[in-house]
C-alpha cells in the first residue's frame, strides 16, 4: 500500500497526476474569508437605532407648523349697561355691524384674508374660557387658528377709552355708532395675530 506523503516543491509525479492538487494538500491553498471585525459590527448596530431615531421638531408635519403658528383673532366688545337695558337681539346686532364693518374695512389685509380663508372659514371658534385668552394655539383645548372673541366694558366711557388706546397703538378696528341714537355700541377689530393684540383686551370680562 503506497502512502502519499506531503510534497513541498514542485516533482515529476504531480506534473504527470491530473488530480494531483487534490493528493497534495499541501500545495493546495483555499482562500478564506476574514469576518467582520467585532468593532466594526458594534458601530453599525448601535449607528442604526440613532439613525432611526424620530427628530421631535420634525414630528407633525403640517398640523405641527399649524400648532406653532400664531393664532388669529378678532376682538368684540360690548357695553355691560346696554346689555342690562336693551333687547339681547338688539345687542348682538351691534357686535354683528361691528365685525363686518371692520372686517369689510380691512378686507385687502393680509390677516383678514388668512382669517376668512378657506381653511379656517368653517372653523372659527368661540373662546371656550377665559383660558384661551392667554393659551398658545397649541395647548389651547380648542386647537384653532381662527377664533372670535367677545368681551364686555362697563359703559361708554370704557368703550371710548379702549378706542382710543386701539387707535393710539394703530390697531385695526371699528367703533361703532348705533344710529338714530348716534352713540357708540360696540369695538370690533379687524383679525389680528393675537400676540400683537391681546395686551389690550387682558384686563376685561368674557361677556356673559
């Protein structure tokens, strides 16, 4: 019985034998792939969880660039003693004459627009509370960018007071003059970012 023995230089007899790579083992190199690094394997794993991580500044979409946007609002106020005296549809008539009087004057601004556009036409909302006067649209519970809101002075001389702080400060809006009796009913603004108005209208009552 013959023995193969390893052969470490090229001989006669593997130049003679066809199979002979496979009877010498030890002229037979098998290429060997090297596995990936611990290290390596390690940083792809803990790169992908972070990769994937949501960006909460980005999370919304839309309906966040909303939330953060600055709410519109149009102000209405009435006077207290008329409200005491006179018939309730004869005081809503003047908060009405009022609002279209001073959205019709300002109707080419660019407020009055995005106000009555049509993504907020149909969702004008009342304050719910006295919260939403001070809340963000954001945390605000109505979650609007459009609302109306409808407030109350003791009397004339308040009204003509706040008038004329509104047209000190140039803020739109309109006082208007009940007639036949010619005296001031109502304050209206026309809509305005509520960051810029709000000021004026913190220290007075939700009309109830």
């Amino acid at each position: 019985m013959l023995t193969l023995l390893p052969i470490r230089s090229p001989s006669p007899v593997a130049a003679t034998l066809p199979n002979a790579a496979f009877l010498l083992p030890a002229l037979t190199r098998v290429p060997l792939r090297r596995p990936p690094e611990r290290a390596t394997m390690s940083a792809a794993s803990s790169a992908a969880p972070e990769s994937a991580a949501p960006n909460p500044g980005a999370g919304g979409g839309e309906e966040g660039g909303k939330e953060a946007a600055d709410v519109l609002v149009q102000y209405v106020v009435l006077r207290r003693d008329l409200a005491d005296t006179w018939p309730l549809g004869s005081v809503v008539a003047q908060g009405c004459h009022a609002a279209v009087a001073a959205v019709w004057a300002h109707r080419d601004h660019p407020d009055t627009a995005a106000y009555c556009g049509p993504d907020n036409l149909d969702r004008m909302h009342k304050a719910c509370s006295t919260v939403c006067l001070t809340r963000t649209p954001a945390s605000c519970l109505c979650r609007t960018l459009a609302m109306a809101v409808t407030l109350e002075v003791k009397g004339e001389t308040q009204l003509k007071n706040l008038a004329e702080k509104l047209q000190t400060a140039g803020v739109r809006h309109k006082l208007w003059i009940e007639q036949p009796e010619n005296i001031p009913t109502c304050i209206a603004t026309a809509p305005c970012p509520k960051s810029q108005v709000s000021s004026f209208f913190k220290k007075l009552k939700l009309c109830k």
